[in-house]
C-alpha cells in the first residue's frame, strides 16, 4: 500500500471535556467498537482519579500509568483511528493544550445537565484557534437534564459554534426512548446497559409513519416531528467543507455508559472526520503526501522510575515514512539521531514498531534531547508553528535550597521545563526566576522530581502574578521606552521572549489602555 493509500486510512482525534462529562467512558465504549479492548473498565482504570490532588505523587504515579494510553489506535470499518487522551485533571491542562496541536479534529463531551463547563470552553478554545473541525456529544441523556435546544443555544453562545444536530434526543432521563438520526433517517431506540439490538434500529425515511407512534407514544412521536421540522428550519444542513473548516459542528445525542448513541457518533465520525491535515511551519506548510519524512513532538512523558532517567517523546508524524533505525535530523539540535525502538501503542497493549505514517503517534525513548515543539526531519530545518505556550494561573518564586547543588538544579529545572510541566520566567530587574503553572500541584511534582531525579532542592516564595502576557512591537524604540519604563513587570521566557508579568486584571487594562505601542497576547504565539 502506498502512503496515500494509508493516509486515507487514518483518522487522530481527541476526545475534550469538563472533567465528569463522560470523556472515559466514551473512550472505552469507542474502543470496545473498535475490539481494541475487550472488557469495560480497561480505560478506566487509567483514569486520573478526581479529588486526590492532596496526594500528588499518587497522581503522578497513575499519570505513569496513563502513558499507556497516550494513544489508543483501533481500527473500526477498514479505518486506523488513533485518539490521543488528554488529562482531564485541571492541573495538567497544559498537557491536554499541547496533545491538541497533534490532533487532526476532536469529539467534544458535554453533561446534558450540566451544560458547557469552564474546562470545555478552555478546551474549545484551544482547538478554535487552531480551526480544527469538532462533533459535540451531548451525554447522559439517561438523565434529567437541559432541553435539546436551550443547550444547543449555550454550545452557540459558550463556545462560540455553529451547530448542526445530527441526531435528536426522543424525551429524556425517565422518559428517554432513544435518538433519531437526522445522518442516517434512523430511530434508535433505548434500553439501558447498552445491549442494543438489530429490531431496535428503525429506518424512517418519513417522519409522519405511524409506527413512531408505535414505538415511542403519541406525545413523544409528536414533539419528535415537531422538534425536527425546528431543527431544520433552525440549523444549516451539515456541509462538509464547513465541517472541515471548523466552522460548522455535528452534535449527537447519546448515552456513553449505556453505549447509546455511541455507535450512530462513530459511525459519521469515520465517514466525516479528517484524515491527517497539513501543518505549518514557520518556513512552509507540511502536507502528509509528502514524500520526506517529518514529524514533531508534543508531549515528553518522564519515567515514573528514579532508576531510569529516561522520558517517552510523543511524535505525530506530519509527512512521509518514519523508519525503524533510520538517521533523521534533530533540527533544534542540528544532529542526527535514530530510533531503534520506536513504539506505537495499541490501546493495552504497546508494540515496537518499524514503520509509521502521517497521523501516527510514536513513542521515543529519550534521554533528555528533547523537548516540547522539537522537529525530526530527512535534513530540512523546519519549526512547527501552532505549538503555543499559554499563560500559567499560578506563579512562585523559586530558589536554591541547596547552594552545593545548584549545577543539579538547573539541570533539572532545565529538564522539567522541556518537559512542559511549568514555564520558567526570568525577571529582567532581578534575574530572579519564577515558575508558572496551571494548577498549584505542579509545583508539589517539581520539587518532588528535582529531589528524587536531579538530588536537587528547592524552596518557593509567592508572588503576586495574575497572568503572563506576551508582547508584539512594531515600533522598537517605543518598545524598548515601555521596556525600561515598566521594568519591574518585566520578565523573559525560556526561549527569551520579553513577558509582561500582570499583577491584576485592573493593572492590566490600564497598562493595555495606556501603551497602545504594544501589543499583548495570551500565548506565546499571535
Ligand atoms: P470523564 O472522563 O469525563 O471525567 O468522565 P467519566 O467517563 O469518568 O464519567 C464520569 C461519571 O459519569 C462516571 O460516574 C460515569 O460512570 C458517569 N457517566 C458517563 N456516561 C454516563 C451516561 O451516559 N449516563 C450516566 N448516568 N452516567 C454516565 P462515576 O460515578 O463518577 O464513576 P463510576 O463509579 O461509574 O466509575
């Protein structure tokens, strides 16, 4: 088969969602479709327990864990479909913003009673900068929760979509008797624990046969015709292109814990979704038919053992063939380097692979080459774009607690930094450092891993940061005037880049107000 052929094969997506909304569960309904598991509850196993963030390592310990489903490829109606997890946990937002950048479209979940969360319009919002194309699934319809249309309303308003529902709830928790596929002109009908059968599946070409009524009652069948003449005067017909452009959004209607609805999602899924797009680079874009090889890493896993020093790099291919033992070039470094176990993942199970193609995700055993954004190419210098840092929430102060090991500890910081797991800022008055992160148990994971990997010590101090701003000039005297003026807000980021360091939100507004000269961004690229 040629790399076309197999491009067409492949379908990489991410499943997002507030934390609870069902994201495993509908992972693991996913893959039993796929036969990649074979029982309930394997994924689940994996999942980052919510409520422990008092005891970090613990968590830590089942984000080891969850290496093993960094990725999880099945193959479902001749397709190879990858999903990349992404941390649920708040805390590791981060993590799930750069897994993101290697998806090529994403299924978002959302509690039918709970609505759009915070952590899904973060989410969202991370994959709309991006364009990427996203289906919304509108779980647990097994239980009471929002009307049909008031939640399509908050998906428009909240995340800013344009909707069009491919399938239609018929009543609701007690009252729930199944979805009506506007894809497929199908009926499916309800029953819990999730053993639906072939007579539960009705095909109903028009709306107006009574055996609706037959099925689901008067009142039910009538609301159902009702709603769906709405639905089709309201919402545009789905169109591909627009899908594919991110700027139209399939929504479903399911149950994932009675694997209801999940089949209907999968099925338009594979007819729908993008096989592996082009990226951009900042010298070109990459198209996947490409016959070179290319590929960047997203996402550096660390050993949870102290023994092995030794980190997993997630690589998303991006064109050509990777190849087993094959020299490529490690354009930040400008060296050459090859794999010779370089593994794929297949749900449980992890294999070494010889060959990977655009869309695949491979695992790279590393001993600290690499780090986030980095590109692996035949001998082309290429810098993947659309790799972002974005502000951290929470700021401290880090010093050297050990003044004998201080060689270790910027070693370390260097390593965890590369990692992703925080940003190092550097203060331009002080040249003190400050590390930023998502959640505050980022920095109980620091301390821990700069003791038991580096034998490096650390102690935090607090500052009061409310949010890193990167900075855009065209005039660079103006710049360099507002530089000087607003030194002690002033910071570098690891690569360098001046960082306005906000104390507040008001503070903020009123340096935006009065230095139009500059602009301010919320990630590092604009
Ligand atoms: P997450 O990954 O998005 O955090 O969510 P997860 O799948 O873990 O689901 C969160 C909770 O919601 C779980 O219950 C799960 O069983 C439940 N759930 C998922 N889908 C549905 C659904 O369609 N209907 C209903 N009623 N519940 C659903 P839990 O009690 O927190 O965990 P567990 O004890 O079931 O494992």
């Amino acid at each position: 088969m040629g790399i076309l052929d197999e491009i067409k094969l492949r379908k990489t997506f991410g499943i997002i969602s507030h934390p609870d909304a069902g994201k495993t569960t509908l992972t693991e309904k996913l893959l039993l479709f796929g036969g990649a598991i074979q029982v309930a509850g394997a994924v689940k196993s994996n999942k980052i327990k919510r409520g422990a963030t008092s005891d970090f390592m613990d968590i830590e310990r089942q984000r080891g864990i969850s290496v093993a489903t960094s990725v999880m490829a099945f193959n479902y109606r001749g397709k190879k479909i990858n999903i990349l997890d992404t941390p649920g946990h708040k805390d590791f937002a981060e993590d799930t913003y750069r897994t993101l950048t290697a998806v090529d479209s994403a299924i978002v979940v959302i509690d039918v009673a709970k609505g759009v969360e915070e952590q899904t319009e973060n989410l969202v919002g991370v994959c709309k900068r991006r364009n990427t194309p996203m289906i919304v699934f509108i779980n647990k319809m097994d239980r009471e929760g929002k009307d049909g249309f008031d939640l399509l309303d908050e998906v428009e308003s909240k995340l800013d979509m344009s909707v069009c529902p491919l399938s239609w709830p018929v009543g609701m928790g007690q009252r729930f008797k199944g979805v009506y596929s506007l894809y497929e002109n199908k009926l499916i009908l309800f029953s819990a624990h999730g053993k639906q059968n072939e007579e539960d599946t009705l095909v109903i070409e028009d709306l107006s046969d009574p055996i609706l009524e037959e099925k689901v009652g008067q009142e039910l069948a009538d609301t159902l015709r009702e709603e769906v003449k709405m639905i089709k005067e309201i919402y545009p017909a789905f169109d591909q292109e627009m899908y594919e452009a991110g700027l139209l959004n399939p929504v479903f209607f399911g149950s994932a814990i009675n694997n209801f609805g999940v089949k209907e999602l999968l099925d338009c899924f594979v007819d729908i979704a993008p096989n592996p797009l082009p990226r951009e680079t900042e010298e070109r874009v990459v198209n996947p038919d490409e016959k070179k090889f290319t590929g960047f890493v997203f996402k550096i896993h660390a050993n949870m053992d102290p023994k092995h020093r030794d980190r997993i790099a997630f690589l998303r291919i991006t064109s050509g063939i990777f190849e087993r033992n094959t020299n490529y070039m490690h354009v930040r470094q400008q060296k050459k380097m090859k794999f010779s176990s370089p593994t794929a993942f297949m749900a449980e199970k992890k294999s070494i692979i010889d060959e990977a193609f655009p869309g695949d995700i491979v695992g790279l055993y590393d001993s600290g080459n690499f780090k986030i954004g980095d590109a692996l190419t035949e001998g082309e210098t290429l810098n993947f774009k659309g790799i972002p840092s974005f502000s951290p929430e929470q700021f401290r102060y880090v010093n050297n607690a050990n003044p004998m090991k201080s060689k270790q500890l910027q070693k370390g910081i260097d390593q965890l930094m590369d990692e992703g797991v925080a940003q190092l800022f550097t203060k331009e008055e002080s040249a003190r450092k400050i590390i930023g992160t998502v959640g505050a148990l980022q920095f109980d994971v620091i301390q821990y891993r700069l003791e038991h990997e580096y034998g490096a010590s650390c102690s935090y101090e607090p500052i009061n940061i409310y949010k890193a701003l990167w900075l855009s000039w065209e005039d660079d005297a103006a710049f360099a005037a507002f530089r000087k003026r607003r030194r002690s807000n002033m910071a570098v980021d690891k690569e360098g880049n001046p960082v306005f360091l906000a104390e507040s939100k008001w503070s903020l507004n009123t340096v935006i107000e009065s230095h139009p000269e500059v602009k301010f961004h919320d990630s590092s690229e604009y």
